[in-house]
C-alpha cells in the first residue's frame, strides 16, 4: 500500500543543481545520464537481506529517494514514498536509459550478481562522490544484517542521525562568486570512428590493476597518478587517430570531471563537480609519451586550482540567476542547451575519464570487500569513456563505449603493460 505523504513533506522539494538541469535535457531513446557504482564482497550476495538493506538505508538520504517532477520553467525534486526501489538480479548491460518522466519513478537502481552489489543512478541526482556515501552505508548495513560489526564514520552515514543540512545542499550556488567568467566554447577534436553496436549495447573492458605498480610508475615519470593515466589515453587517441588516417587531424581531448569538495568545503551528497580538459594538438608536431605528460602535468598544475574553478562554475550560475532565462519556458530551454551541447559541448573532447580516487571504509569493512569499480555508462556520442578508482590494493580501470571496436583500450593497456604494470581484463564482450 503506498504511504501517502505528510504535509512537511510535500513541502520539502529540492531545485536541481547547476549540474543536473543539462542531464534531464540530453536524454533520448538511447541514451541516459547515469552511471554505476559497485562493491564487489567476498561472499555470493543474499538478495533478501540486500533488499533490507536498502529500505533501512535510503531514508538516511533524502536527496536520493526522490523522483522529479516537471514544472512550466524548471524541473525539480519531491520526496518519493512508494514502495522500492527493488533489488534485482544484474543485466548484460548496465546504465539502461532510467524512465524520470512518470511521477514516482526511482532515480536510482540496486543490482546483485554473484558477490557484487552495484548502484545505478541517474546523474541529476549526484555526482560518484556523493553516491559513493550511499552504497558504502548501503554496503554496511547489508553487512551488519549479516553480523558483522561495521561502525559509522570513514564514508559511512549514520542512519539515526539527521542529515546535515550542507548534505543537501546546491554547493554550486553557495561559491560561485567569481567577477571572471571564461567562455565555454574551445575547438573540436578528433572524434573516434567505429562501428555503431545495436541498440543499447554497452561494451565493457575492466583491467584490474596493482596500486602500488601504477603508483611506482606514476613516481617514476615525477607525475601523479591521475596525470599519468590521461596521459596514457591521450597517447593512445593520437595513435588511434594517425591509424584512421584521416584527411585533417584534430587535436585530442579528454572531458575529466574535478571533485569540487576538494577545493570549496562541502559536505554535500549531490552534484559538485566541474570539467576541465587536458589535450595534445598534433598538428604541432608529433608527439612523445613524455612530452604528453609534461603537457598534462602543467595544465593540470594551471588549471586544477579554487579560483579557475571558481570562475567555471560562476558562468554557469550566472546564467541560472538572469531574470529573462528564469521566465523562459522549460521546453525552449530544452532546446536551446540540447542544441547547444550536440553541436559545441559533446564535440570539445574526444574521450572522458574521471578518477574517484581513493576510496575509505571502516576497517571492520575491509576484510569483507575486495575491490570496488565505477563505471561512466554509455557516452553520448561515439566515444569510449574510462573510470578509474582505487582500494586497498587494487585500482580498477572501467572503459564504456556503444562501438564494436576496442582499440583505444587496447591502445591504453598495453601502454600500461609496456610500463610493467601488470593488468588483469575483465570484459562483458562477446568474442568476435
């Protein structure tokens, strides 16, 4: 029976944040803004006391058990009482296009396979960061139901405690305050050639890696880790484009999302992220590995810091907070920034890659988990997409892409093999 609401609660709505008004925007048939975590346990996954899990978990998280209602000049969030989401056993092809057009339609789904849990969610709610906190508190709870005592704290929430206020807020608006605002537009790139797979086939290549061996080589080239793995993809983009032989060459680019809690504090559970986008022209000549990653490491060094962030972040502000584009109705905004990102956005970076970096858990959690692994979902347009995040001792490489052809990642890996990293692949491709 559904639970009806309460008038405080249909008084709490949340305004989507400066990220999440695009995501709603760009989905079609095909496509869906969302993406996956997972958190792969050493035991096989009880889907019964998974399901118990989730039910005690998500009300600790107001700002996911939500489902988005449209109004005449804005979309937005309203609490979500009925029954679900519900656990389900996993599917060939992760990150479905995700239904936000029905009222009460979840923004978040939870799969099992074998000793696997993953987190689907579609990107208008959070960014990997904020939804990180809710599959290690989810991955928790499963693991307390199962006797394990696992305490609060290290990316872990506390379900008898209030949500902070900062969790729940759009961290955008509160920092934005910069009187520079760069323009958005930069030069096409190279884009990949391919062949088109059926509908909604996501082809998926996992390389499994040693963290201490990445770190070693990363040390070795005086580089972070982070730097050296764009590094490595942006030199495989420009052996993928010299092999396509191409009439004119382009440079290459890669779309790498910044985790802005680093820079402006917030505790916020909700999108706080912004692109920058680290690129090789090889129009200027060819191009060493070295050379790539010195290029990388100083774009990276100029531009990775809280006042270019911070202008990057005001433009979009600025534009939400004119008056006239606040009374412009929502199907002409719908248009407008749909147009905009098909024929000047998604053209401005040939690949994309984030890196969630380290991930924490109580230390009465470790023994019960042996890797975690994000994945960005299907590109946009004809690319391959790469997520990368670390624990323990394992780093987990994730390549996404609705094309037949896998040579940029093979490209990459065998970068990282020549560099004496050793890479174990897993892959939901079928043999050809």
């Amino acid at each position: 029976m559904t639970k009806k609401m309460s008038k405080d609660e249909k008084a709490t709505w949340y305004r989507l944040d400066l990220s999440a008004i695009v995501y709603p925007t760009l989905q079609r048939r095909n496509f869906s803004s969302v993406y996956r975590l997972s958190v792969v346990l050493k035991e096989k996954i009880e889907p019964d006391l998974l399901q118990k899990a989730v039910d005690q978990t998500l009300p600790r998280f107001p700002t996911f058990q939500v489902s988005m209602r449209k109004g005449v000049f804005w979309r937005y969030l309203e609490p979500n009482r009925r029954p679900g989401p519900f656990v389900e056993p996993d599917i060939v092809n992760p990150c479905m296009p995700m239904s936000f057009h029905d009222s009460g339609q979840y923004l978040i789904r939870i799969y099992y396979y074998e000793n696997r849990i993953s987190l689907e969610v579609f990107h208008s709610l959070s960014d990997g960061g904020g939804a990180m906190y809710l599959l290690r508190t989810m991955t928790a709870v499963y693991l307390r139901l199962k006797g394990h005592p696992v305490p609060v704290g290290q990316g872990v929430l506390d379900l008898y405690e209030e949500p902070d206020p900062e969790e729940l807020e759009d961290a955008y608006i509160r920092y934005a305050s910069s009187k520079v605002r760069p323009p958005r537009s930069r030069e096409k790139t190279y884009r990949i050639r391919g062949t088109k797979e059926p509908f909604y086939t996501l082809n998926i290549i996992t390389g499994i890696l040693p963290v201490k061996e990445v770190c070693s080589v990363a040390k070795q080239y005086r580089v972070s880790v982070t730097e050296y793995l764009n590094a490595v993809l942006l030199g495989a983009l420009l052996q993928k484009q010299k092999e396509d032989r191409v009439f004119r060459e382009l440079p290459v680019s890669i779309a790498m999302p910044v985790n802005l809690r680093r820079f402006f504090p917030s505790k916020t559970l909700r999108n706080f992220i912004t692109m920058v986008y680290p690129s090789v022209d090889p129009r200027m000549g060819d191009y060493t590995f070295e050379e790539i990653l010195l290029q990388v490491h100083h774009y990276m060094r100029y531009y990775i810091n809280n006042k270019f962030l911070n202008a990057d972040i005001t433009t979009n502000a600025v534009v939400t907070k004119n008056p006239l584009i606040r009374i412009v109705p929502l199907f002409m905004k719908d248009f407008v920034v749909r147009q905009f990102y098909k024929r000047v956005q998604d053209k401005q970076s040939s690949a994309g890659l984030t890196n969630l970096g380290i991930v924490e858990t109580p230390k009465e959690m470790e023994e019960q988990i042996e890797r975690f692994d994000v994945l960005m979902g299907q590109p946009f347009s004809a690319r391959t997409n790469c997520a990368v995040v670390s624990y323990k001792e394992n780093l987990s490489i994730s390549f996404a892409s609705s094309i037949v052809e896998a040579d940029v990642e093979r490209l990459f890996f065998r970068k990282l093999v020549q560099d004496g990293i050793h890479v174990k692949i897993e892959s939901n491709r079928k043999a050809r």
